[in-house]
C-alpha cells in the first residue's frame, strides 16, 4: 500500500505541530502506516458468526446456507474485501457515523466501497455529515460553545437550570465553518428528545447499538474521506444530501454543489469508475450524466419516492418516471431501501423460500438497471417487529440471524451488485463464504 503521508498532512489529516492542531481539532486524525496495512488485514469479529448460530433453518435452503457459512468460516483464514459491501458511514452499529474511527472499522469489516454523504458548512466547504441538520443528535456540538450558532440551539431555563427544548434543538453543518467544524466530536447517532439537562439529552444511544467505542469520533471532511480512502485503496460513493437552506447558498447553487462534489475527486485524481456519485435527487444524478459523463455512467439514484402520496412500490403505474423512463435518460444504477426490493413469499412452507424478489425488483431487472440497496445492519431486534427496513418480508423474518436469508435474497433472486451495511462484517462474511448463482 503506497502511503503519501505529506499529502495527508496537508489536509489536515496529521497532527504535525501547535499551528495544524489549532486549525484542525485536539481529536485529529491521527495514523501512520502500520495503523493503515493493519486495519486493511479483513477482520470480521464475532457477530457475523452470531448471526449464522441465529438463522432460521425452517427449509432445506435455509439449512444449506447456514452449513456453509459455518464451514466457510472455520476453514477461512484469509477474508478479503468485497465491493458487494458498502460501508454505510463507515461502521455506524458500534462507531459514531462518518467519522475516522468509523471510515477504519469498515475497511477492517471488509467494505470494498466506502460511504460519505456529502453536506457544506457556513463557508461552502463539504464535509460529510449524513444530513445537514443533524449534528445536535450526531456530535458533542450541544456541549460546547458552539451550541449558540445553532438555528435552533439549546435554551436553558435560567432559574430552574432546567433543559426546555430538546425535542426543538437543531443544528446544522451550516450553522458553522469548516474550521468550527473540526472542532466537534462524532458521537453515536441519538438523542433524548424528553431531556430536561444536556447530560440527558445526550445519553440517547439506541440499547442496542454501543457507546463503547465512543470516546473518539473524529469528523472529517469530504476531501479529507478522499484521501483516506485512496490511501486504503477502496471505492467511494459519496452521496450528494438535499440541502436544508435554501439555494443558491452563499452564492452556490443546487448545479456549484453536484459539480463541486466531482471536482473534489478530480482534483484528488481519483479515477471515476472509482466513484458512485449518488443522490435522492434525479436532478443531480442527470446532472452528472449530462455533464460529468465519465462520473455519471456509474451514478446511482437513490430511490426515495416512497414517500410520494402517489406512489406504490408494488404498481407500476404509480411509477414516475418508470424503470424503461430512468434507463432511458442515462441512469444505470438504482438504489432503493431493501423492503422495496422483497416480498414475503405467501407460499412459504418447507422447501420454499420464505423471501421473493417483489415487482419492482423484477421490472428493474428487465429495464437493464442494475440493483444496490440500503441498509443492512440498520434495524433493531427484528423479533420486536415494526423494523422499517424489513416492513414488506416482516411476516416471515423471526430472528436476527435472518438478516443473512435476507442477503441471501438479495443477491441471489433480486441480483444486487452492492449491500450497503451499517456492519460490513456481516456481508464480508457471507460475500467471501458463498457464490452468486447465475
């Protein structure tokens, strides 16, 4: 692995002297080259094998691919990264989200292609931050001075001492600068919106994620994740997030920003089939195809028109634009969440598979778009029920360790060319263990 530390260290990424930790942060990036060869040796840990012990083994296919598993993992003694695993903002069940640590916990995972979502700062600096309001529940921002930049800070009853607006804090990258920015620290995704104290509001960590690992979370910029990467020699997809201020902003429009985001790439000399460009706003991804072609033949649409009254992923003709439409205007890749992409199989019974490719996987088949979808590891227990990422195959997913006769659909009936996971261990295991069928 080829190391330019003099580049890292001049953006920002080194901790060299007195002036580069004032500009930067007192939780720098800090690394060097045993930290990188090391961290790109694939490690899985323990919960891909305890999902394998959890699975279902109702039919004779469900019991193959456990068998499998299990013997693939104890004769396996060389894991290798996989671009069937995308680290969805690095490794985000047990590191804080986009950031450092998270970035290196993914690789170790075995992601072959790394996540940042893409937001700006006050300066129209781009830094990664899944939303651009979201540091009041993704940073330590509401502890510190910063706080009173928010466009909704935190308010302090002054003679109770009392917390009176925690379910109204928000804060936003571009509440402050880049250099304001590298001041925070990540933090594990949550907030206590019934908080009466900071001390209380910040204590929201779902119980079954982790602060374990939280004591360091150190933000990044978007070039910065650049160069990163390049250094671990993984893929990237930076996902372009939909502005929370209206545009133009500071003189940047919706147009400076897509552009903005592909010009950091090339100013890194990062090769554009090295890159997936995506986005929730058909209008960026065209813009990238019409524009920046190279970048945009392996653009991805993120397919969030669930939302849209009008809408029903499993009706075609509440599809607009339709699967021939999307294809036909340039895009190739389609991303949407994996409940859309699966049903439950209503003949489920023994030797049939609990789990079917729905309609809209099979009419994007068809159109010659190619599949990845989003996110594995994302949900809670899934015996509690009412996890939104399995809403459609709820019926017959009983048990975490079903998470892998999920993937195991994925890939094999629906055909996914990437799984984006909040754990990328657990598709590492299951993209080193079995084959796809043609």
């Amino acid at each position: 692995m080829n190391k330019t530390l003099p580049t890292l260290a001049c953006l920002g990424l080194l901790a060299t002297g007195p002036a580069l930790a004032q500009e930067t942060t007192a939780n720098a990036p800090e690394w060097n080259d045993a930290l990188l060869d090391a961290v790109g040796q694939v490690t899985l840990g323990p919960r891909p094998l305890f999902l394998v012990n959890d699975m279902s083994e109702e039919t004779e296919r469900e019991r193959e691919l456990k068998a499998e598993l299990l013997e693939c993992a104890a004769q396996h003694t060389d894991w290798q990264p996989s671009e069937l695993v995308i680290a969805h903002r690095g490794a985000p069940l047990q590191f804080p989200e986009h950031t450092l640590e998270s970035y290196l916990a993914g690789v170790q995972g075995g992601a072959g292609i790394m996540e940042c979502d893409v937001t700006f700062t006050s300066d129209n600096e781009l830094v990664c931050r899944h939303s651009q309001c979201d540091l009041h529940y993704t940073t330590n921002i509401v502890e510190t001075e910063l706080a009173q930049k928010c466009s909704v800070p935190p308010e302090i009853d002054p003679e109770s001492g009392e917390l009176t607006n925690a379910a109204e804090i928000r804060c936003c990258t571009s509440d402050i600068s880049l250099s304001e920015f590298r001041t925070l620290r990540g933090t594990m995704e949550g907030a206590n919106q019934e908080a009466r104290s900071i001390e209380e509001y910040v204590a929201g960590t779902p119980g079954w994620r982790t602060d374990l690992y939280a004591s360091r979370g150190t933000l990044m910029s978007h070039a910065e994740t650049i160069a990163l990467f390049k250094e671990l020699g993984v893929k990237m997809t930076p996902e372009l997030k939909a502005p929370e201020v209206e545009m133009p902003f500071n003189g940047m429009s919706q147009e400076d920003y897509a552009q903005k985001l592909v010009d950091e790439y090339k100013q890194a000399d990062v090769p554009p089939g090295d890159v997936f460009a995506q986005s929730f706003n058909l209008d960026d991804v065209l813009y990238w195809i019409e524009n920046e072609p190279e970048f945009g033949e392996q653009a991805v649409y993120l397919d969030g028109r669930y939302d849209d009254e009008d809408f029903d992923h499993s009706d075609p003709n509440t599809w607009s634009p339709s699967m021939e439409e999307l294809a036909e205007q340039g895009v190739r890749i389609l991303a949407p969440p994996t409940w859309m992409l699966l049903a439950a199989n209503p003949d489920f019974g023994e030797g049939d598979s609990r789990i079917v490719p729905s309609e809209y996987a099979e009419c994007a088949r068809e159109a010659g778009l190619e599949l990845i979808t989003w996110t594995l590891e994302r949900s809670g227990p899934l015996a509690e029920g009412g996890q939104w990422y399995h809403q459609t195959t709820e019926e017959v997913i009983r048990r975490d360790g079903d998470k892998l006769i999920t993937l195991d659909a994925l890939v094999q009936d629906v055909g996914v060319i990437g799984v984006f996971s909040d754990w990328p261990a657990t598709v590492s295991l299951y993209a080193n263990c079995i084959e796809r069928r043609d």
